[in-house]
C-alpha cells in the first residue's frame, strides 16, 4: 500500500500560509488517478490558489492496524455561540477544564496551522512542539465497506459527504490514542459551517452551525490527559498507518 499526502500553501513575504491538505492510504494502481484528484483539489480551494503544492507518495513499509469508526451524529445548532455552548457542555462532562477550552477556542480563532494543537486538558496548556505548524494526522484511510455504510446515513445531513468521511477518519484515529480526551474541529474552509467535537464517550457529533458563513476560522484541538508520551503520541498520529474498519 501507499500513502498519499497533499499540502498547498500561499507564501508571503517568505512565510507560508497553509491553504489545504488531504491524505490518504491506497493500492499503487490508483495512485496515479489520485494524484490527479488530489492536485485538482489543491488549485480549487475556497481559500485560494496557492503557490506551492507538496504531493508526497510513500509506500508503506510497516504494518496497517485497524481501528473502530467513531459512532456519527449530527446535531442542530442554530447560531455558534448556541454550537459553542453545547460543545463546552460535552467537553466539561469530560473533565476537560474551562482553561483548556477556552485555549482551543482562542488557536482555532486566532492561529492559521497546517496541524493540530495539543492542549493540556487540565492546566490548557499547549503541548506541541511546533507551535505554528500543530500535529498533523496522517497515513489514514476509511475501509471502502465503513465508507459506503456512512455514506448511507449521512447523506440526508450533508452536502459534502467526502470531507464529512475524511472528518471521521482523522477523528477516528485520533481518539483510539488512550491519553486523548477529545478532539474539537472547526472547518477552515469559508463556506463550510459544520464542525465536530468527538470522544470515546459520545463518538462523532457534527454540530451544525459551528460558525458562520465567510469566516475564515478554523483548525483543530486535541485535548490530552497527562501523563503523557508526547513523543510516541506524535509519532502515533503522524506516522502510524491506519485503516478505519
Ligand atoms: C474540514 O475538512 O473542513 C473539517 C470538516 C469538519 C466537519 C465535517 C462534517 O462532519 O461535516
């Protein structure tokens, strides 16, 4: 198998700015057809056309684990401030503390990343290393039988069901890590309102109306119990292949 991994950033004044990314693990006879898919969707972002795209095609030496998908639910929210509070009520059912949220709240409001921040979910304290590149998850792929089943009961609550697939892999990985509490994700995208947050306790919960049209805010946070090995965590999300069944 073959890992597959697009970035495309804008750059100026020599610092680049992330635009999108996407990510996926596949046979080697379709690497070529993605590729195709992949660079097409680097230059039709609605955050821009960018002036670099990284394409990366890795063939995968080590073995796939499997991991369980992340029950999905989709609830109405009819403004974000509504979204915010019902998000906060989860997360501090949780444990997570109001510091840590409030620290999530303020990177996906105020820091443009290509990954995501890690948050003490006690003292809210950001744990990544990179504090402006963030934790990416990768080497990720949905089983074509989870994704067709999904596909069928999320089709009457999205109009992207692609991103909302590629949504529950990342989240899917990311909570099957022991220490991780929660993720909380905000789309980058301008016109995407729908964002999530998902735990091992609730599973996936899109939440509709996470912020509104034309905002261009967004990003992830993972909430971690310490003690924690940062380093096998990162190398977990970021190097470990995974197939979601
Ligand atoms: C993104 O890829 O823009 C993040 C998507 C988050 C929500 C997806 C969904 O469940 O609708």
């Amino acid at each position: 198998m073959w890992s597959l991994r697009m970035r495309a950033a804008k750059i100026e004044n020599d610092a680049e700015e992330h635009i999108s990314g996407a990510e996926g693990i596949y046979n080697f006879s379709e690497v070529e057809r993605l590729l195709k898919k992949f660079f097409q969707r680097a230059i039709k972002h609605s955050n821009g056309m960018p002036d670099k795209v990284i394409l990366t095609i890795e063939k995968i030496k080590e073995p796939i684990h499997e991991i369980k998908a992340l029950t999905v639910k989709t609830i109405f929210c009819s403004s974000p401030d509504d979204a915010q509070n019902i998000s906060r009520e989860y997360l501090i059912n949780l444990g997570i503390s109001e510091k840590a949220i409030v620290t999530a709240w303020n990177v996906i409001k105020n820091h443009k990343m290509r990954g995501a921040t890690l948050i003490d979910a006690f003292t809210g304290e950001r744990l990544e290393p990179d504090k402006k590149r963030g934790v990416r998850v990768s080497r990720i792929q949905m089983a074509t039988k989870k994704r067709l089943q999904i596909l069928g009961k999320i089709k009457n609550f999205t109009t992207e069901p692609e991103r909302v697939i590629e949504a529950i892999t990342v989240a899917s990985k990311v909570i099957s890590f022991s220490e991780i509490i929660a993720e909380i994700c905000v789309s980058d995208n301008p016109d995407y309102t729908t964002g999530y947050i998902a735990s091992k306790e609730s599973g996936y919960l899109r939440l509709l109306n996470i912020k509104n049209k034309g905002e261009h805010i967004g990003g992830r946070a993972f909430f971690v119990k310490s003690p924690v090995d940062l380093n096998k965590m990162i190398e977990f999300l970021e190097r470990t292949p995974v197939i979601i069944i």
